[in-house]
C-alpha cells in the first residue's frame, strides 16, 4: 500500500510494504514487510526488511537493515544497514549506521553514536560516544559523554557524566562518578558518590562518599 508516494514497479520484488509519506520507501527494491510512515521514512530503503519508520526522515538513509523500529523525527536517520534497534523520540539513535541490538528512548538518545551495539539508553541525551557496547544509560544525560566505554551501567541524572573509554563501572544516583574519564571496576551508590573520582576499582556507598 502506498499512499503519496507508488513505486509500483516494485511491487512483485517487494511486496507487504506500508508507505505514506511523500518520499516514503520510495527507493524500495525488495525489502518486504516495512511500514514507513511521514515524509523521508525509510527513504533509501532498497532491501531492509521488517522495519518501522513513523516520523519526517525516520530511517532515512536505511538501505539493508532489517527489523528495526524507529519513532519520532530523524530518528535513526543514518542508519544504513543496522538491525534489531528500538529508537524512541526525535533524534534517537540519530548517529547510528552499523550498530546492531540496541534499544534508545528519549530525545536525543544514542544520539551520536554510529556503531555501538546492545546498548540501552533511557532519557534525554543519555549515552552518547561513538562505539561503545553493552552499556545502560537510564536518566537525563548519564553517559552523556561515553566514546567507547562498554559494560557500564549508569542509573541517574549526569550519573558517569564524564565517562569517556571506563569499562565494568556501575553507578547509581545524580551525580554519582560524574567525573571518571578512564576509571574502571568502580561502584558508586548514592547522590554524588565518586563525583571527583577519575581512579580504578573503588567503591562507595553514600552521599558524597569519597
């Protein structure tokens, strides 16, 4: 079905698609089974199949990823042949062109990263960096500085704010090793626990601890 928008030539190579959008799937070859929905959605699309584009430029550039879902303005606008993520909100996953498995709701979320995969960032400019893997990034902007740290988990407004290549840290409340860089194996539980920590393999319960 394709309102807007009928590359019918292709409709014995790709059929069970959904396009209503000026633009929509409109280089579509032999993907099947999309739904791209708004002006640009899944516009380069040639082969990707089993995705969701709802939103102006939604999967834009997409040309072989599959079963993606992509909600909200220039969400996932650069992937090119990324599969399995879930983006939520404008901007989300805005970067992302290789990365595989990763889930990121809120404005801006995963925003500038291309190819990190099996990540989850809830909140507002959570988890940014480029390739880092296995990270969870839940609150306004935690992570917000990651570039290729992985198996981080940061709970909290600004938690690992400044985070840029630390690996295995955990971190729970505002503020919490707000400013490690490179540290590794830290714990900090509590509001601005670790904040001016930047060392290895320490751990801290409380208010401002340590």
């Amino acid at each position: 079905i394709y309102i807007g928008n009928d590359p019918s030539s292709t409709i014995t190579t790709a059929p069970y698609n959904v396009a209503i959008g000026s633009t929509a799937l409109e280089s579509i070859t032999q993907g099947s089974y999309n739904i791209a929905v708004g002006y640009d959605a899944l516009k380069s699309n040639t082969e990707g199949g089993r995705n969701t584009a709802l939103g102006a430029s939604a999967l834009a550039t997409n040309v072989y990823g599959h079963s993606n879902v992509s909600i909200g303005h220039d969400s996932l606008k650069a992937n090119i042949n990324g599969s399995q993520n879930v983006a939520v909100g404008n901007g989300a996953m805005f970067s992302n062109t290789t990365g595989i498995s990763n889930v990121a709701i809120g404005h801006g979320a995963m925003g500038s990263m291309f190819s990190g995969s099996e990540n989850i960032a809830i909140g507002l400019g959570a988890l940014g960096g480029a390739s880092g893997g296995s990270n969870v990034a839940v609150g306004y902007q935690s992570l917000a500085g990651n570039s290729s740290g992985y198996l981080n988990t940061a709970l909290g407004k600004q938690t690992l704010f400044s985070n840029h290549d630390g690996k295995y840290n955990t971190a729970t409340g505002y503020h919490a090793l707000y400013s490690s860089y490179t540290g590794d194996r830290n714990s900090a539980y509590g509001y601005a626990a670790l904040y001016l920590n930047t060392g290895d393999g320490n751990t801290a319960f409380g208010t401002s601890a340590l």
